[in-house]
C-alpha cells in the first residue's frame, strides 16, 4: 500500500509541475510574442548554417524551416491579437482532465503489467540462476525431440530410390567414411538436418584425429540446427575442440557467444563477440548486424566505451600486425594516417550518422592529436544529437573528458 501512496503522490507532483506553467501562460502579461519573433528568425539562420555544414540535408532543411514559419506566423499574429489577456477557462479545464487523465492512466498501466512487490534480484542470485539454466540445459536428444516433427517431403519414384540407396549403403557401412558423407549431403538437402547430424557424427568419429576444422564447423552446425538453435553440451564439446584448433574460427566464437548469452552470461558472451568482429572478414555480409547486437551486448556486460571495429574507411581496430607497422612509421607517418582516419569517421558521421561509440571514438581520437578545437566541435554536436540519450551522453562525455573538453 505504502508503494501505491508514494507512487500516486509522485505521478501528482509531476503532472501538476507540468500543468502550472501552461496555466500560468494564459495570464502573463509580460510575454512580449516580439521576442518569439525574434528567436524564431535566429532559428531560420541556423538552419542555414546547419545546411552549409552538412548536419542537415535538404529535405531536413525544408521540414524544419516550415516548422519554424508556422510558429512564426502564430508569434506575429500573436502580436496583434488585443484579445490575449482573456482567461482562457476551457483551455484550463482541458489542461487539467488530461494531467488527471495521464496521472490515472499510468497508475493503471502500472497496476497492468508493473510488479511493485517484486523483490530486487542481487547480482550472485541473478548468476546462480543462469548458472543453473547452463548446467540443465537439454541433451542433444532432449533438444531435438523438442522440435516439431517436419512434414514428410513426397519425392518423385526415381529420386526416392536414390535417397533410399544412399540410407541404406550408409546404415549398412556405419565406418564407411564415403557413405557417411554422402548421407550427410543428402540429409542436408533434403532439410533433415537431425539425421544430416547424426550422420556428421559418424563422420568425425571415423576421421578421428585427423578431422580437419571444416568437419567440426559442420557438425556444430548440424547439432545447433538440429536442437532449434541451442547449443547444447554435446554441441559445446564440439565448439571447444574447435576454439582450441582455431582461436580465430567464425562459426566457434559466435556460437560461443550466443552460448553465453542464451544462459544470462553477457560478461562471458562479449569478449567472444568483439573478437569475432575483429577477425571478420572486410566481405562479411553479417558484419553491421553482428557489429550492433555486440554495442547492445556490451552495455548487458558492464563496458560502457566498447566501439565496434568499423569498415569501409572508417575507424576500424588495428590488428597485432597493424600495429606493428604503425610502430615502425616515423612521427609524421604514423599522425597522417591517423589523420585519414579521422578525417573518414568525420566524413561518415556528418553524412550518414553514427553510434554514440563511434563519436567518441573520434573525440578520443582528436584528443590524442592534440586537435582540441575539432574535438570541442564535436563534442558540442554530439550534445545536440543526443541531447535526449542519457546513455549514450554518458558514453560521450567520458571521452569528452578525457580529451580535456568537457568536465
């Protein structure tokens, strides 16, 4: 009960300092609608500028200065109104139902779907469940049988024949390194994806040690398709012997992170993520997608700065042997390619946007050049860009301070 009083009292509080100044606005005589005319006319300029710049295009431009001519019709029209000193009744009346109206709603839809008597969840209870989730996770078994039962494919005579051999020459030569793949290929076509890993099984297990990295990426394909997307613990021995053969393989560091992050360890699911952007390959259509679901991972793993490495001309991580050219370059090399890149993430961001980590990237960036003058510009646009973005304000202006523009 003690909840709902504070709650109703706070949700009160807060529409009626919303409500009072509009109140307040109907009577005031000392609003001169001139000085609205003037603003209004300021704004107009600064579209202009904001085109010249770049940070608004044309259609941008034309949307808000029509904005801008409609308020300032009403502030001059406001000017000449002799009639604005009138108690505006019904406009107060209105004001208030709908502060009542917003405060009664919310409390309802709070009611609806909130839960004020649901205890805090500490951080070592939230790991024991997800601790507990990893470890009763469903077998291989369990996890397929889970899945719905697939519609029987009807196949033309001579092509049922042909499936029906290649099943048969399989069961019969269960050590038969031929058949076995074979059947593997058949069963992936035909989308039969728990038999095509049954059979992959056999395959690995007859290679034995001398499984190449492409066999086990194919098998922990086949089981994680199998279990409906879930990696499972025989799919996760599987995704162990291929991160020991290959720290760098694609398919093991995603499936690791979606591992992780299925069981409510983002902490352990990130590191897998941002190594596996910056092994990507420059062609990976997947790039961009993976490369936002790990800004968002990141926030769910406590690192707050994480910047993905970017492509095409943007600011994208050095690997080890980047580096290592980098350190061999004398003073003015290595400021002129830093330099390009800056210069590439500033092109991008003033004409295509950018994430409130790739900002400050860049004034990170401007900082070590020295280049406080550009780093003070934009830092002062980020704030207008994200100036209703408490997160991503709080990711810019770390860096901000730390170039020793902001405080």
């Amino acid at each position: 009960m003690t909840f709902w009083i504070i709650a109703t009292a706070l949700a009160v509080i807060a529409a009626g300092l919303l409500v009072l100044p509009l109140l307040r606005s109907g009577t005031d005589s000392d609003v001169d609608p001139r000085n609205d005319i003037a603003i209004y006319k300021d704004q107009l300029a600064e579209v202009d500028r904001d085109l010249a710049r770049g940070v608004l295009d044309q259609a941008e431009a034309e949307r808000t200065r029509t904005e801008i001519a409609r308020r300032l019709l009403a502030a001059d029209k406001a000017e000449t109104d002799t009639s604005t000193d009138a108690p505006k009744t019904l406009g107060r009346v209105v004001m208030i139902a709908a502060a009542a109206a917003t405060v009664v709603g919310a409390l309802a839809l709070y009611y609806r779907v909130g839960a004020p008597g649901y205890p805090d969840m500490p951080r070592a209870v939230r790991l024991a469940e997800a601790k507990d989730a990893y470890d009763n996770r469903p077998t291989q078994a369990e996890a397929e049988a889970a899945q719905p039962v697939q519609d029987a494919v009807t196949l033309p005579d001579d092509l049922q024949a042909t499936v029906d051999r290649v099943r048969q020459t399989a069961e019969a030569n269960p050590d038969n390194l031929i058949a076995q793949r074979d059947l593997v290929r058949l069963e992936t076509a035909l989308g039969n994806v728990a038999r095509a890993a049954h059979a992959q099984v056999k395959v690995v297990a007859i290679l034995g040690d001398d499984a190449e990295q492409a066999d086990l990426e194919v098998l922990l394909e086949l089981l994680v398709a199998a279990a409906g997307g879930d990696v499972t613990p025989e799919a996760e021995r599987v995704l162990k012997a291929i991160l020991d053969k290959d720290p760098e393989s694609i398919s093991g560091l995603y499936w690791a992170g979606v591992m992780f992050n299925t069981y409510g360890r983002p902490d352990r699911a990130f590191p897998y993520w941002r190594k596996l952007l910056e092994v990507a390959p420059e062609d990976a259509e997947w790039f961009d997608q993976v490369a936002q679901a790990t800004i968002e991972l990141s926030w769910f793993a406590g690192v707050d700065d994480y910047t993905p490495p970017m492509r095409n001309g943007g600011l994208r991580g050095p690997n080890a042997a980047a580096m290592a050219a980098a350190g061999d370059m004398s003073e003015e090399d290595r400021s002129a390619m830093i330099e390009g890149m800056v210069g590439n993430l500033m092109d991008r961001l003033a004409t295509e946007g950018g994430t409130p980590q790739e900002w400050a990237q860049l004034i990170r960036a401007l900082g070590v050049l020295g280049d406080l003058d550009r780093a003070t510009a934009i830092w002062g646009e980020a704030q207008q860009t994200f100036a209703s973005d408490e997160t991503a304000m709080s990711i810019i202006r770390e860096a901000a301070v730390g170039a020793g523009v902001a405080e």
